[in-house]
C-alpha cells in the first residue's frame, strides 16, 4: 500500500494532548477533519499508529491537532517528529486540471516538438502559483510554473507532461 504524508507532528502544545503540526497537505479541511482517520509513522516503529482526530484548529503557521483517546500531553510527547500520513485509498478524486504532487513528480517534461526537457523533481509553492523544479540530465534545473500558458498537456499514466518554451524560460 501506498502512504502520503499529510504532516509532521513537531511538538506538543499545552497539557490537554493537543501536538503541533507543520502541514504538507493542500487539504487540511479535509485531512483534519474531526472523525478522520491519519496513521502516525515513528522512526523508532515500523506499524504505524492508526489516530482518529478529536479536534483541529489553527495556531500561527502550526496545524493543531488532538487524537480521540489522548486527552494528556504526556500520552502524546512520544508522538513528536512523527509523520502523519494517508492511504491511497483515502484520497479523495480532484478536479479536471488538479493532481496530487506525487501524480507530477517524476514525470518527463517535453517541449511542443518533443524534446526532452527534463523530469520533474521537486515542486515550490509561491502562493500564486506552484513551480515545477525541472532537472535535465545535464545541466542546471529549470524552474517551470504551472499556469496554463506554460503547461499544455499533462497525461499522468503516461508519466508525460508538455509545455510551450516561452522566451526566457530555459535560460
């Protein structure tokens, strides 16, 4: 089975069970929602521990989370530097031109002629929007944005994605 991470949990937060996460998810209503189910994988354990969330809010840049059944700091103290993950079967179906960050890593980057460009190794998100880390076989990365005038085609089983070389944006 497949696991994706959804967060790290960095610290504790006060004495009633409640740990700080820093999130890697683009759905943290959904991932932390009050019911939902998120497996905590510790370095130190190869089964993870199957948490339901008892309560979410959000605290500075943290996502605070506490766990049906953890009601005390010192039942979660041994949860830090944990990563809370999901299931491939816990992923939800997303809209037309969306897609999971681990559906475009990895995937080769074309021209419109068909020249390879590179492969996707990292994507950056600027808020406005995310940027494709693109790595050649030789050579120095190519940052690619993902907006439309760029990006004309995506085809996830075929690992293939296609994009107009605008002036400037290989160099």
């Amino acid at each position: 089975m497949e696991w994706y991470n959804v967060g790290k949990i960095v610290n504790t937060h006060g004495i009633r069970g409640e740990v700080r996460v820093i999130s890697s998810t683009d759905f943290p209503e959904e991932r932390y929602a009050v019911g939902n189910k998120l497996s905590l994988f510790k370095a130190d354990s190869k089964t993870p521990i199957v948490l339901t969330v008892a309560s979410h809010r959000q605290h500075k840049n943290f996502d605070l989370l506490t766990f049906e059944g953890f009601l005390t700091i010192e039942m979660v103290q041994g949860f830090r530097d944990g990563i809370l993950k999901v299931s491939e079967n816990q992923l939800s179906d997303l809209e037309g031109d969306e897609y999971y960050f681990h559906e475009i890593m990895g995937c080769t980057v074309h021209d419109q002629d068909g020249q390879v460009i590179g492969v996707v190794t990292d994507i950056l998100q600027t808020g406005a929007n995310d940027v494709w880390t693109v790595t050649p076989e030789k050579g120095k990365a190519h940052y690619i944005p993902y907006i439309e005038d760029v990006v004309k085609e995506i085809d996830i089983d075929e690992k293939k994605i296609i994009i107009d070389v605008l002036d400037g944006l290989l160099s």
